[in-house]
C-alpha cells in the first residue's frame, strides 16, 4: 500500500523583512580596463543569452581572482563598518555584463547567497529596478549597488542605446548587520 502525504497545513503571505540597499561611487576605477578584460572573457568562454541577462556574459567565475575588483570590493566593505558588524566576506562568483542595443535583464534574484551587487562601468538609460524596494538605479560610470541577494531585480526596458552597458555584477558572502 503506498502512503499518501498530505498537506497539512499551506501559507502565502507577504512577510516584511528588514532589506539593505547601498550605492558607491567610485570616481577613481579604470573602467576602460574592466571593459577590455569583459570583452576578453566573453571572447573565451561566454553565457550569452543564457541566463536572466539577456545579452552578452562571461563565466559566472571570470572577475572571482581579479585583484582590481578584490580591492574596490574590499574598500566598499569598509565603508559599510558604520552600517554593519561584517566577518570574513567571501566573494562567490563574480561576472561580467555587455548589455547591447535591445538586450535586457529579467526579473531574478540571486538566492543563496547573502549580497548581491553590481559595479557599473558605463552610463546607461536602462535602469536597475527593485521592485519590491520601490527604487530605480540608473546606471552611472564608477557607480556601485549593494543588496540583499533575495531582492528581485530587472531592467526597466531594452537597452535602446547604440552604446553597451557594461558592468561586473558579483555574489558575496558572510555579512553579520547590528
């Protein structure tokens, strides 16, 4: 006789949680830089049009060993002592973006993790949406965002602009909040 699970009891309901959301600005970064190593990555091994971005990406991994990145990263965490009691901090995928004329990202979050980000490294129109926060980011060069990895995001649009965006986004670690 085979035994039948049952469902005893079901709940769907909104659940309000404290979120965390930080935007740097880093006049300082070689951009131009971080751009030709994109283009390198995506040359070699790339995920295009295969995950939520939909335009050109690298390995999830490309930018993980990229001292230029550990160091902004690292003196981002810094700033975030006033806000933050942070332990060790580990950076567990870190990638590459080029959003091209008509490319676009859908709506995702990055569970599993505990932060999310994503260093911009060119202007944009199409903007960074949070819904649930009720923000709009729009991408500036040298601009970074931080959030709770839980928190879905998108773009507002296609990119209807005949430059790429360009930007590393990242996955992180090991955050303890006072």
């Amino acid at each position: 006789m085979k035994s039948k699970s049952i469902i005893n009891k079901f709940i769907e309901r909104d659940a309000r949680i404290r979120s965390y959301f930080f935007e740097f600005h880093l006049p300082n970064i070689d951009t131009e830089s971080f751009i030709k190593k994109i283009n390198q990555h995506i040359e070699q091994k790339n995920l295009n049009d295969q995950t939520n971005v939909q335009g050109e990406m690298t390995d999830w991994k490309a930018f993980l060993n990229d001292e230029d990145l550990r160091k902004i990263l690292y003196d981002c965490f810094f700033e975030l002592k006033d806000y933050a009691k942070i332990g060790k901090v580990t950076v567990d995928e870190a990638w590459g973006i080029k959003i091209n004329k008509g490319d676009f990202t859908f709506e995702h979050n990055h569970g599993g993790t505990m932060f999310s980000g994503v260093l911009y490294l060119s202007d944009s129109e199409q903007k960074l949406v949070f819904p649930e926060l009720e923000i709009e980011v729009t991408p500036k060069k040298g601009t970074l965002v931080m959030f709770n990895s839980y928190l879905r995001h998108k773009t507002n649009s296609i990119n209807k602009s005949d430059e790429p965006k360009y930007g590393i986004a990242f996955n992180c670690n090991t955050f303890t909040f006072l």
